[in-house]
C-alpha cells in the first residue's frame, strides 16, 4: 500500500514522543472498498493529512486490486479488516503490543525483511516506498504530470 499508494511513512505511522490522532493518521475508517468488501476491485485509502495538503481537507487515493499476487494491496487490507476491526476509530496498524503501528516498528521490521532477503540497510529508509513509486513509474513510461498526480505533488 505504501508503495503503491506513494506514501510517506508518516503519513500511515506514529512517530516517536507522538500521539494517535484520528484527524491526522488513518483509521480503519479511512479504507473504503469498491464495489464492496466481498469481492472489491480497488479500495479508497482517504488520508486526513499529509505534508502536501497544508490545509487538512484529506486526500483521497485509490488502489488498484492485482488478482492473484502477493502484493495485491487491496487485498491485504481486506484481509487485515477480516482479521481485526476491534476498534474502527483506532489506527488502521498497529504494533504487535495493539499501540499505534510506531515508525522506529515499521522502519525495524522492513530492514529484518530486506536484510533476510538479501539487500542492503544502507539502501533503504523510510522515504524509499514514496521515491520507488516514482522512479518505478518514471521507469514504466509515464509522464511526468500523472506521476504528479498519482503522487499528489499537484492537486
């Protein structure tokens, strides 16, 4: 979702000395699925705030289901609903501890993964999902002013 959705990781977590808020940080409220959850073919992650909307009016951004992979974020996060709606207004991640899904958590938990995988800690930092949505879309062919638009950089 982070990638796809070229987000930032504050937009999706809590940074340390921080607190939750529901009027900047999404909650399971913020997902919309389309048509329907049962068997939705792209959902709406409505965010309440980024760096790039000063005035807090929310952004909306739509993902794209991919049948049949495993990086089908639409589907992820239909699972994630199916397993655990314990509190709609409460964040949409969380810790294993159930608190507010922490950066330190999310940013520690990537580099185990990539490093189990093979690649190097160096390479990768918390703004790596937004600037490899662009360079891949950039690598794909498409054009400067949708990469804008699927990144909200214009409105």
């Amino acid at each position: 979702m982070a990638f796809l959705g070229f987000l930032r990781c504050s937009e999706f977590t809590v940074k340390a000395g921080k607190a939750f808020s529901m009027s900047s940080h999404p909650t399971c409220h913020s997902i919309e699925f389309y048509p329907d959850s049962s068997n939705p073919t792209h959902a709406c992650l409505n965010l309440p705030a980024s760096k790039t909307d000063p005035f807090c009016k929310a952004i909306s951004i739509y993902l794209a289901a991919a049948p049949g992979t495993t990086t089908c974020p639409v589907a992820a996060l239909n699972k994630l609903f199916a397993k655990d709606l314990s509190d709609p207004d409460g964040p949409l991640f969380h810790n294993p501890n159930r608190s507010p899904l922490s950066h330190k958590f999310f940013i520690k938990t990537i580099q185990f993964a990539l490093q189990a995988a093979g690649y190097k800690l160096k390479d990768f930092a918390g703004h790596s999902f937004r600037c490899s949505a662009a360079s891949s879309a950039a690598a794909a062919g498409c054009q400067d002013h949708k990469m804008q638009l699927l990144s909200w950089w214009v409105r």
